[in-house]
C-alpha cells in the first residue's frame, strides 16, 4: 500500500481528485496518509475532513523563523512515514533537507508543459495569463519529481489542452485542471504505487498501462 502527504494551500481540487481516483479505484493501493496546508483557510482541509482524511495545517506565520517552520514541516511528514510527498498546489517552497531525505519521492503538479511558462513568478493565474499573452496554441499540464530548482525536476506526465479562440486566463486554467491536471496527476499516484515509474539521470521511464 502506497502512503502519501498531499500538500495542499488553497481549493483541492487536484487533492479532490486524488480522493475520487482512490475511491473509485483508478488509483490502486494508495493511502493518503494526511493532507498539510500552509493555510488554515484552504478549502483542501475541508475536503480533506470530508473524506474522513487527517488534515493539519502547518503554517510558516506560526514560526518564530522560515528555518523553525522547516524543521516542523520535515518533523511532520516524517511522522508519517510515507513513500511520497505529492505537492497538489502548495504554494509554500519547500525545504532543501525535505528535498534531500525525499529525493525523487516529492511530485508536483505544474499547469503547463514544462520547461513552458514556469519557473519563478509562474503559478496559478499567472501561467494561464502568459500563455494567452505569448498566443500559443496548446498548454496543459505537467507532473514532475521535485529537485532543488523551480519546476526543473525529471517530468513524469504531461497532457496537452487546446487554447480556445475567446479563452480568458480563468476559462482555460479551468480547462487545463479539468483535462489535465485532474487525470494526469492521478495517473502518476496509481503507477507509482505499481512501482513504474524509474528515473534515469534526469530523466523518468514510465510504463504507463
Ligand atoms: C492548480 O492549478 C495547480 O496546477 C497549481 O495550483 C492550482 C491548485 O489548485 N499548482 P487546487 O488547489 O488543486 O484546486
């Protein structure tokens, strides 16, 4: 059976997926072992709390320092003990040493085709507005391991959305969740749980079913 944390910051709709691929049986063996939020408000926590999931939110205001809040992050999830830590729009950077005692075991979703529009300054809206703005003709999603630089870790999915004629950033960041991220992220847990997913260098080799 295959643990998880899911760090979450706002709605969960990537960790709401997770929830449905695991009870409807397209991601198999998984567990999610607790979700964290840097924000006590996010509405993740109350998803979380509706699928009979332990949430906590562990927030970087609640530390007298950024390296204080690490340790109690690292602290937690260790307490956990789960195989990865899948960042499902958390919005927080995560810790060196986190990265280090979890090397290629934290994934992340990101709403482009990396190495597209990512990057400092790249999340949320703000993605979805320069891809409007450059006027390409396809985006989408990618899901990668977590390495010690913004979005540059070994990619292990991508699926590509058709900009639409009209598109306003909100309509296709909706679209890009809706036919991206929401079936590419949960493709990912359910063969990491079959173990097949391996990484060579900086790349991954994924038998994908
Ligand atoms: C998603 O668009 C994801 O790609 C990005 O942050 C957003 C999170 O949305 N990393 P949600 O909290 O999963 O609804």
């Amino acid at each position: 059976m295959l643990r998880i944390a899911v760090l979450v910051s706002g709605g969960g709709t990537n960790l709401q997926a997770i929830i449905d691929g695991i009870r409807n049986g397209s991601i198999r063996d998984t567990e999610i072992a607790v979700v964290i939020s840097n924000n006590a408000d996010a509405y993740a926590l109350e998803r979380a709390k509706l699928a009979g999931i332990e949430g906590r939110c562990i927030s970087p205001k609640s530390y007298a320092s950024r390296e204080d809040f690490h340790v109690a992050l690292v602290e937690a999830i260790d307490s956990y003990k789960v195989d990865y830590i899948i960042l499902a729009g958390y919005l927080v950077k995560i810790p060196e040493n986190l990265i280090e005692k979890y090397p290629n075991r934290v994934v992340n979703i990101h709403p482009s085709l990396i190495p597209s529009f990512c990057g400092v300054g790249y999340y949320g809206l703000k993605v979805h507005e320069k891809v409007l703005e450059r006027g390409v003709k396809v985006t989408g999603a990618t899901v990668h391991f977590v390495d010690n630089g913004m979005d540059t870790g070994p990619i292990i999915m991508q699926k590509a959305v058709a900009v639409q004629n009209g598109d306003t950033p909100k309509v296709l960041q909706r679209r890009v969740m809706e036919e991206a991220e929401w079936v590419i992220l949960p493709k990912t847990i359910d063969l990491l749980a079959a173990g097949k997913v391996r990484v060579e260098g900086h790349v991954t080799v994924v038998e994908n079913d």
